[in-house]
C-alpha cells in the first residue's frame, strides 16, 4: 500500500482543481482518495510528499502509429524485417509512456509485429503503455493503406477480414471510408469502402464487444462509416452539418488529429512528397472548421495525434491538447477530452481515464497545474503506471519538438 499527499487532484470528472489532496494505492488500484486534513501525522509520515504538485489521470492517445518512425516518408519501413518493427515499437510505446501517455491505440500494424508487441508488454518483458491494436486496417484494393492493410472487397470480403483480424486478438477493427494525405495516387475526401462493406465488418466486431474507428477525410466517407454503425471517425476532416447531427443520433465520437498538420507544416516542407503537403494543406482549413462546430455541437471528443506520419512524434501527445486550446477550447475540457472522455471512446472507462477509488492507478506528476497552463503537460515530473513509477530518465531522451 502506497500513500500521497499534499498535492492538487485534477478530478476529470467534476472539472475542478481540488487542493490538499491524499490518495491511497493498494495492489495497481486507487483505494482512497481525500482531503489531507483527514489524515494523522503518523500516516503522513509514511506516506510520499508531492509538496504541492499536480496529480491528473495518465494521458491518452487514441490514434498512433507505434511500429512507424516518424520520418519524412514512412512508407520506405514497410521492407524491414518484423523483428526491427517490434523493436521500433517498444522505442516507441516507451515513449508514449516516459510523456505521460498510459493508454494508446494502434491504428495499423506492420507484419503481425504489433501481435507480440502487445503479448511483451502483458508479459512485462518490454515496458509500455497500455497498447490496443487494430491488426490490419480493413481497406478496399488498392485503397488508403493498402500497402500495409488488408485488402477487402464487398459485404462477404469485409466481413471475413474482419473475422480474421478478430482472430488474431485484435482489440478493435479499423475502416477505410475515404482516400487518405500520405497514399499516392488518391484524394482524401474520395470515398472507399462503402456503407454496406463496413457495416458488415462493424457487426463483426460488435458481435464480440470490441469498437471500431474510421479513417475518414471526406463528407460523404464519414456519413457512409456512421450510418454503417461505426464508433468514432478519425480525423474528420470535412465533416458536414449533416454529419454531426448523424454523429449525435448514433453517439459516434471524433478523434481529430490536429497534430499532423502542426508537425507537418512546421518540419516536413522540404522532403516530404509534395503531393501529401497539397492534400494536407488543402484539408486543414476545413477540418479545423469542421472540429470546431463538432465541438459545439457536442460531439464527443478524443484525443490523438498520428504520431508516426511525417515529423508526427511519438513523445509529442501534449501538442493535441495544446492545438485544441490554442482554437479556444477550455483546458478542463481539453485534458477531459484526453483522459475520461477517451477512455469511454475505447471503451475502457471503467477502469481508466480518472482518478477514482476502483479504477487503475495510472496518473502523472506535474509540477504545474495544466488548467491554468496547458503546456504544463509538455513537463512531465513523475508516471505512475497500475501504481508502479515509470523510471522516465534523461530528458534529452524526450526533446521537444516546438
């Protein structure tokens, strides 16, 4: 049992600061947690002392690449062997979790490498951030992502590659709706994978109680995915008036990305194939747009970043939650839209995503407080995975990209 005190909760779930806090840790699990007035002086002087910083729940992000290193052009990995791509991904996944991120989802794999990465972190032979994969993203031949996905073709094809990835132990399946900014030779608001394509791999997944996401750009793409039942559409890049309305009817959730463009535009102009800077450029005025009304409208969001595109860090999980601030977003929203809110998308909230007696006891040490400056999350002092502290080491293992 582990005991701490003395320090600044931020309770997600109320969106309130709350001073002078303690909290109790028994077996990877929060116990207690309180005002420090309650406790003895016997008991804080068994306990830790965090003189005053600020403790929130561990980050999430919904939408990675972990076996994709961050270069200018990505696709030339796709040859490596699946060894190198396990090891590319623990490299990563640990630096998910020495920035503060204890929960991600990975959006594609790479010659079933993700597999035994997922299994190493269960087995705790690597270290690692709680790791949800996709397997292969589901796309039509010759689709987005065809290079590493897996190619399906009508409602029986969608249906059996569903059912493939499911039997490799995926934890949810992902969708191909539109055209993508890195492929060649398509346009990102082009739809793909029809709406009864999709629909017949969603109810696969369904079936079994896993969640399914959309790569989607284009209006018509993401109207196709929400009608065909699917969970949440990632990126949204020209979502519509009527797709919001449709994604409040059926509860589907928005992961924007908005930090592709941000690295991208800041850091990958000179060797980056000019094709993906036009695309790119030509969607982030409307997605921008389209977020902003989303989140008026109260479309439940998610935080994720892409890393793994072009220049896209995998340490860089704070730069989403300061774009979102930066369009005028409140930062309690911001950091509830990247902890509770995100946990309920994957479906995980029962034990993640707040601090609260029950659930896993994974949070952050910041010694500021993020709702007065959200940049604090770009400082992380101290990650508490199930409990255990995360040794984050030399902070030149974790630059800052600005």
């Amino acid at each position: 049992m582990a005991l701490f005190y003395n320090f600044g909760l931020v309770d997600v779930l109320k969106k309130e600061y709350i001073e002078n806090s303690y909290m109790i840790i028994e077996a990877n699990y929060i116990k207690f947690i309180g005002d420090q007035a309650e406790l003895s002086d016997y008991q804080l002087q068994k306990g830790i002392d965090l003189k005053g910083q600020t403790v929130m729940p561990g980050l999430f992000n919904l939408h990675i690449h972990a076996l994709s290193t961050p270069i200018a052009r990505p696709a030339t990995l796709n040859v490596e062997d699946p060894s190198k791509f396990g090891i590319r991904g623990s490299v990563h996944l640990q630096q998910y979790l020495k920035s503060g991120v204890t929960f991600v989802r990975d959006m594609n794999g790479r010659k079933k490498a993700e597999t035994g990465l997922k299994e190493a972190i269960r087995d705790n032979i690597v270290l690692g951030p709680e790791y949800y994969i996709c397997g292969q993203a589901l796309t039509m031949t010759g689709g987005h992502g065809s290079n590493t996905g897996q190619e399906c073709d009508g409602i029986d094809g969608c249906r059996k590659a569903a059912r493939e990835q499911l039997k490799r132990g995926v934890d949810f399946i992902k969708l191909i709706a539109t055209g993508g900014v890195m492929s060649p030779g398509d346009n990102e608001h082009e739809t793909q994978l029809d709406e009864e394509e999709m629909a017949a791999a969603i109810k696969e997944a369904h079936k079994v109680g896993k969640k399914t996401a959309a790569h989607a750009h284009g209006a018509e793409g993401i109207k196709n995915a929400i009608k065909a039942g699917i969970d949440s559409i990632e990126h949204g890049s020209y979502l519509d008036d009527e797709g919001i309305e449709l994604m409040l009817k059926n509860n589907t959730a928005l992961v924007p990305t908005l930090s592709v463009d941000y690295f991208l535009f800041r850091h990958g102009r000179q060797d980056v194939p000019q094709y993906a800077i036009d695309k790119a450029k030509r969607a982030e005025e409307a997605q921008i747009k389209s977020f902003l009304k989303a989140w008026e409208a109260g479309v439940m969001i998610g935080i994720g970043t892409d890393a793994g595109t072009p220049y896209n860090p995998h340490y860089g999980t704070y730069q989403e939650f300061v774009s979102m601030v930066d369009l005028g977003i409140k930062e309690i929203d911001v950091i509830s839209a990247g902890t509770i809110t995100s946990a309920k998308i994957a479906g995980v909230e029962k034990e993640q995503g707040s601090i609260e007696p029950g659930k896993l006891a994974n949070f952050i040490v910041l010694k500021e407080n993020p709702i007065q400056d959200i940049r604090a999350l770009k400082n992380i002092n101290m990650v508490y995975l199930k409990g255990n502290l995360v040794e984050i080491g030399n902070v030149e293992y974790l630059p800052h990209l600005d």
